[in-house]
C-alpha cells in the first residue's frame, strides 16, 4: 500500500510539474485579446471586407474624374464586288485606311451627365471602279468636336452609385467594429473559464496537502495506539481520491489550454499560462447614461438603418423600370479634308448635331406597379427590424446591469462564505487532531472549504464579464470612464 502510495505521488510530481519544468510564457487578458486580435480568421475576413469596400469607393472616386483614351487601327483594308440593280452593273472597291482616335471624358456627378472633346484623325486610299468610271482618291481627315450628354425625367445613377459604395464601406467598418467587441467577449470569456480551472488546479492541490497533513496526524495516532486502524484506512482513502482530482482537474486544465491557444491563434506546442485580476472592485454604472449611450452608438442600429437606406435606393431602381425618360445629346465641331496634312483645316466644315430622344412606355401589365409593392414591404420589413432592434437593445441593457447589481451581492456573499469556511475548517482541524472528529468528518469541511473558494472565484470572473456584458451592450467602458466604438462621432 505504501509502495502504490509512493508511486501515486511520484505520478503527481512529475503531472504536476512538466508545465513548471519548460518555459513558461505567462498570458494576462490583454495579451490574450492582442493576439487574437492579429490572428482571428473572423477579424481578418471583416477586415477583408472592409479593404474591399475601401477600394471599390476609391474606384468609384477615380471614376468621376476626366478619363483619358487613345484608339488606333494601323491598318484596315477591305476590297469587295458587289452587283448594282439601278445599272445592272458590276462595281469593284478597294479601300485602304488609317485611323486614331483622342477622347477626354469627363462624367459630371451633380446632373449625370457626360461632356466629351474627341478628335478623330484618319487616312485613307480609296479606289472604285464601274463600267462607267475609274475613281481614286488619297486624303487626310481630322474631326475634332465636343460632346454632351444628359439624361432627364430619371433619377441620377452616378449619385446613387457613389452613395451605395459609402454605405458599404461605413457597413463594413461597423462590422469590423462588431467582430472586434465578438472575439472580446469570446476570449474574455474563454480566458476566465481557462483561469477558473487553474483555480480548480491549485484548490485540489490544497486540498491534497491539507488531507496529506491530516494522513500523517491519523498515521502517528494509530502507530501510538491512540486510534482505530480503521482511520488511517478512511485517511488512505481520502488522500488517494484527492490525489485522483489532482489528476483530473490537471487534465480538464491542459484540454482547455488547448482549446484557447486554438481561439487565440497560438501554436500548440507553446507553453503558456494565463494570469488574472480579479479583486473584486464595485464599478459605478449608471442605467440612464448606459441606456442612451447605446442608443445612441450601437452599431447594429446604425446597419439596420443602412438597410433600411439601400432597400430606399432599391425601391428608386425598380421605380425607374419602365419609365418615361429622356436623353438630351449636343455635339458641336469642325473636320477638315485634304489630300496634304498641313492644309487640312484651310477650309474647315462646321458639325453640329443636336436631339432629344424620349422613352415612353405605354403599358406593362402592371410589372412595375407589382415590383414597388414589394420593395416597399421591404422597406417596411427594414423598418420594424430597427424598432425590435432598439426595444432589444434596451433589454438587454437592463438586464446585464440587473445582473451585474446581482453578482455584486453574490461575490460579497462568497467571501463571507470563504471566511466562515476557512474558520470551520480551522477549528475542526484542531478537533481532529484532538481525536474529537473523524477523518470522514474533516473531509466534509475540507470539501466545504474548497467549494466555497471556487464560489467565490466564480463570482468574481462572473462579475467581470457581467461588466464586459455590459461594455459591449452600452458601447460604454464604464471601468475606464469612456466610449469603446472607433467610428463614434462620424
């Protein structure tokens, strides 16, 4: 009995001290939270998202400024046949060309419209031949004129397109925002439970000095005679099932480890362990101030009146199906033609053009009508999801100060529980050693003794994620007295 004791200690020892015997790096939440925060998958992909919609409106930008463009066919040459019914002839003709063409564009956001300067050079060598005449002719020819175009009775697309592309990209801040605060609360959450089991480590590892002190008390009394061999028994058998919880507690604690360098983003041959805070310190709240800050600055509020705001611009789009429109188109220019390149505006011809085109649709079996009903019940639909939203939010926020008013009462509650155990554990120690208890007896105190340890350490991890409940239903840090949204104010 004594060699299989001897073996389970060893066991303990060499369990208990492999973590001791490497190197060591010590985590506090901070730490936790910063690497998390470079290695998360979900923050990398909203932070992804969130570069695209930067430059898909960087683009969107480029695109409203003067756009610059160069065309050139070097070479283009065609000779056909074909037979004229008015003379009932054969003509033959063959023609030989070169051409470029200069474009400046400049879109104009404010109106939708486009204004245009083209200039269109080109060289050509053409030869026709009839039963009546033979014809050949080699010129040059440059046109150069400025264009516009703007439609009317429509809506302005290049405005809506813009204000689209910043609605993305501020939705997809506000969801960097919302992951960041997501993976707070996941490893905050992960971190306390991963310090709780260490907790439950070092409490099973005093109670196993505590029944190991108890042992060798009951193992001196029986060797003196001054107790029944059936003690040392029941003492044999309390130190093996604290050494056995050693062991499990220590195993639960190395599988949790894992599990959070996973969350984190660690490898998992490193050797970490965590360190916390956790003094109980009663943070003042104030409900009101929580309530209207979140209001306020809850990001969700704002994505769901940026839902509400694109399914507006849907309903503009599907209204303008089908509508009466119209394009206004003016060109004003000259073009030159000469058989030399310098003479070719001696004698310059003016081209102008203007029009005006309308679209009028006339009947569509009420498409058009059917499709804004129901983008409106969108809209609708958009808009009582904001209401559940607020009314959530509020919720939510009484409930998390509710609850952190309640923890407050528990934790004191706990460290008066630990005090009176400690003490009951003290005075039936020393009755133990009187020979007034038994070894059964002291167990059920030391049993007390630890569960009330790990009450009160529950508690106070309870109550320090009830205030981070409360952070990030608020978006108000009221441990540090200030707002925790980075795009407040914009």
């Amino acid at each position: 009995m004594r060699c299989g004791r001897a073996i389970l200690g060893l066991a303990a020892m060499l369990m208990v001290g492999i973590p001791a015997a490497r190197a060591q790096r010590v985590l506090t939440l901070e730490d936790a939270l910063d690497i998390a925060q470079r290695n998360s998958p979900n923050i990398r992909r909203a932070l992804y998202n969130l570069e695209r919609s930067r430059y898909s409106l960087n683009a969107q930008m480029a695109a409203l400024k003067s756009r610059f463009s160069f065309s050139i066919t070097p070479i283009d040459y065609s000779k056909y046949r074909n037979f004229n019914t008015d003379f009932s002839a054969w003509f033959t003709t063959e023609t030989k060309q070169a051409y470029g063409t200069f474009t400046i564009s400049q879109p104009i956001p404010l109106t939708d419209g486009t204004i245009s300067l083209v200039n269109r050079f080109s060289w050509r060598d053409a030869y026709s031949e009839n039963p009546f005449t033979v014809a050949r002719s080699r010129n040059y020819d440059d046109n150069l004129y400025v264009s516009f175009q703007q439609p009317i009775f429509t809506y302005n697309r290049t405005k809506l397109a813009l204000r689209e592309l910043e609605l993305d990209l501020e939705n997809a801040q506000l969801n960097y925002d919302i992951q960041k605060l997501a993976l707070e609360k996941e490893v905050t959450q992960s971190f306390y439970n991963l310090y709780l089991q260490k907790m439950r480590v070092d409490i099973a590892k005093e109670e196993l000095q505590n029944q190991e002190v108890s042992y060798a008390i009951i193992q001196n009394k029986v060797q003196a005679g001054l107790a029944a061999q059936e003690e040392l028994y029941q003492a044999e058998l309390n130190l093996s099932t604290s050494r056995s919880k050693v062991f499990n507690e220590q195993t639960t604690y190395e599988n949790l480890l894992d599990n959070f360098k996973y969350l984190i983003g660690l490898p998992l041959e490193d050797s970490i362990s965590v360190s916390a805070d956790i003094a109980h310190r009663v943070v003042p709240v104030d409900l009101e101030m929580a309530v209207r800050h979140g209001l306020k600055y809850r990001m969700e509020l704002r994505q769901r009146q940026i839902d509400i705001q694109t399914s507006l611009f849907d309903l503009i789009q599907v209204s303008a199906q089908n509508e009466f429109k119209g394009n206004i188109t003016f060109s004003y220019g000259v073009i030159g033609t000469d058989e030399r390149v310098r003479d070719i505006f001696e004698v310059p011809t003016k081209n102008q053009r203007v029009s005006l085109s309308l679209e009028i649709p006339l009947w569509d079996w009420g498409e058009k009508q059917s499709r804004i009903r129901a983008s409106e019940a969108v809209v609708k639909a958009r808009q009582l999801s904001l209401e559940e939203q607020q009314t959530n939010i509020v919720i939510g926020i009484r409930q998390a100060y509710r609850q952190l008013k309640n923890l407050e009462i528990q934790v004191e509650i706990a460290q008066q529980n630990v005090r009176n155990a400690q003490l009951t554990y003290d005075i039936n120690l020393e009755r133990y050693r009187n020979g007034d208890l038994t070894s059964m007896d002291l167990s059920l105190y030391q049993n007390q003794l630890s569960q009330a340890k790990l009450n009160l350490v529950k508690s106070l991890i309870d109550y320090k994620i009830a205030l981070l409940d409360l952070k990030i239903q608020s978006l108000w840090d009221f441990e540090k007295g200030r707002s925790v949204l980075s795009v407040e104010g914009q």
